[in-house]
C-alpha cells in the first residue's frame, strides 16, 4: 500500500482534536496554518486524491471570539466549532492533520524529474517534503497599549462591524482610534448605534471629518485616553481619560494593527507589503500565487480584512490552483519518462 492508499484508509479514524502522525515520504502538498483558509485549501487538494498535510500551530486568530458571524448557514457558530468540523472533514477524505509550529521552511534539491520540493520543519525536529506549499498563518493583532483594553479583546473589545456589529447594537460605544482607517469604523458603527464617541487618542482629526461626525451627531473626544475601567462584576463600563475623567461605554470598537505570521517562513523568500493603516502581509496574486514557484498564500496572511468566509474561499482557489500545478507536473514526468525509456515514442 502506497502514501497515498495509507492516507486514505486511516486518517478518517482520528479524532478532530487530536494529531495525526507526520506522513513519511514527500507529501503533494503541506498547508502551513490550520484555519479557515488553510483547512479549505487542504480540502480541496484532499478531495482531488492528492496528499496533504495541514501544520496547525493551534493558535487561531479568532479564539478570542464567541461565534462567527456573517457567514452563510453557519452565522452563530463558536470558531473552535468550525475548525473542528474542518478538521474532521479533511481527513474524511485523507488529508492530516498535525500539531506543530513550524520553524523554517524552504526550497529543497528538486526530484529527479525536475519538479519542486521544499523541506518544512517543525519545533519538535520533525521534517516533511512536499511538492507544494500553501501558506495560510494568518495574521496576529496587536492592540493599542492601553490598561485592559486587551482583557476584553473578543467580547466588548471589537474590531469589525459585520463580524460582531450586531451583537453591541444600541449599546453605548466608543471608537478607540488607531489612525486615519479609524474615521471610517466611526461611520460602520454609527449605523448599529447612535451613542457612539470617538476617541482620537493622539491621532489627526481633519475638520472635514470633524464636520462630518457632528452631522451624525458622534462625539469627539481628543484627550488620551488612559486605561480601560471596569465595573464591580468586570465588565467593561468606560475609559478614564488622561485629565481622571471617566466616559462611560460599553463596548469599545479598535483597528488593530495586523501582522502576519511569518515567523519561521523567511527561507520561502516571499515578499511582503505595506497595508496603509491596516498593517503587512505576503504579497499574492491570482489565485494565491506567489513570486515563489511552488509556494501559493491565502487568508489573512494575504488578506488581513478578510472574514471566515472569504479567507476559506482564497483557501479553495489556491488549493484548486495547486492541484492543477500537479496535474502538469505529472504529465510533465509522465512524457519525460516515455522519453528515456523510448527515445523515438515521444515523437510519434
């Protein structure tokens, strides 16, 4: 029985939350990140009989979260829900899936046939080599240095509209701002709530954009903002600015800076680009391709915005786009083959 054959017959039998053992040999693909992209990417390639790999660091962006919102049929469901069926579906169809934090990754000495290969290695010294890689790490926030601001990161700390805009309806909110991407998260949230305050927090407020917020009737507030004061049972109940005053809010709505993971990929030589006031990612065009043959991204390691439902569909296509990077490379070996076994039949 082959890889392949083994993969098959008993990656299905390993329950979601556990660890598959790390496949012996070279994989067709290994995904570097176990989230929504990752895991529909593995999918995909799963699906089309191709050996997979998914390294899952266990660190998802989103954990923090109660439910994901605003994706179709599944709008309320906990993140480690999602992923757990994720999981659960890739291997139904052979894939693996393995904990592990990857410490480098790299270019390897090609097959004999000319195809490429790369060397992905873990933390705890465990090795594989595939043919592909799909890179799908994602992206960590990092939070304004405010005391307790982080405390309450997920739940009334927020940062986007459509994934937790809803649940703060009506209630009292103030904008925490970042940075010039901060004034159009005002107007989001002036739509789900009309007691809505901005706090400039040291950053530049135009008068056109001060005009605006007056129309809208949203307040503005331009002494720093201190630390983040709780209420006797925790929650959050307002900010204490630095003059002592204390304004009462409920929720507060911050853009975080955005960083990608791309802590032990430097070996890929992906490039990397600004976001204006978002943050940095891997640089990508169609389909996830990158400058790098044989290395595709996908997600918010591309894409920092992206929600769930966005970041699995960039995993799709890139993983439909590796699959077909294997279909030529295969018949590429396949007639190289022919070749050297008989000269003359490749030109017949």
């Amino acid at each position: 029985m082959n890889d392949k054959e083994t993969q098959e017959t008993t990656a299905v039998t390993t329950p979601a939350d556990a660890s598959d053992a790390l496949a012996e040999g070279t994989v067709d693909a290994v995904v570097i990140g176990g989230g929504a992209a990752g895991l529909n990417g593995a999918l995909i390639l799963a699906r089309s009989r191709r050996s997979v790999v998914v390294i899952d660091s266990g660190s998802p962006r989103n954990a923090p979260a109660e439910a994901v919102h605003g994706l179709l049929a599944l709008d309320g469901t906990p993140p480690s829900e999602i992923l757990r069926r994720g999981r659960e579906q890739v291997r139904q169809y052979g894939g693996r899936v393995v904990h592990g934090q990857v410490v480098s990754a790299e270019p390897a000495a090609p097959s004999a046939d000319g195809d490429l290969r790369f060397t992905v290695a873990l933390a705890d010294g465990r090795h594989i080599t595939a043919r592909r890689v799909l890179v799908a790490t994602g992206v960590k926030d990092v939070l304004p240095e405010v005391p307790g601001l982080a405390e309450h990161w997920g739940d009334s700390v927020v940062h986007c509209p459509y994934c937790h805009g809803w649940e703060v309806r009506d209630e009292p909110i103030g904008i925490l701002a970042t940075g010039a991407a901060s004034i159009g998260h005002a107007l989001l949230f002036r739509q789900l709530t009309e007691d809505l305050t901005y706090f400039t927090h040291g950053t530049d407020l135009d008068e056109d954009s001060r005009a605006r917020f007056a129309a809208r009737g949203i307040r503005v507030i331009d002494t720093l903002v201190t630390e983040v004061v709780d209420d006797k049972d925790g929650a959050l109940a307002g900010v204490r600015l630095a003059d002592g005053q204390v304004v009462a809010r409920r929720v507060l709505a911050v853009g975080p800076q955005m960083q990608a993971r791309t802590q032990g990929l430097e070996g890929l030589g992906l490039p990397v680009r600004d976001l204006p006031n978002i943050g940095h990612g891997f640089a990508s065009g169609p389909a996830g391709t990158t400058e790098v043959p044989g290395v595709w991204v996908a997600g918010n390691v591309t894409d920092p915005v992206a929600q769930v439902g966005a970041s699995a569909a960039a995993g799709a296509l890139a993983g439909a786009n590796i699959n077909s990077s294997l279909a030529i490379a295969d018949t590429d070996a396949a007639l190289q083959r022919i070749a050297e076994e008989s000269p003359t039949a490749a030109t017949r």
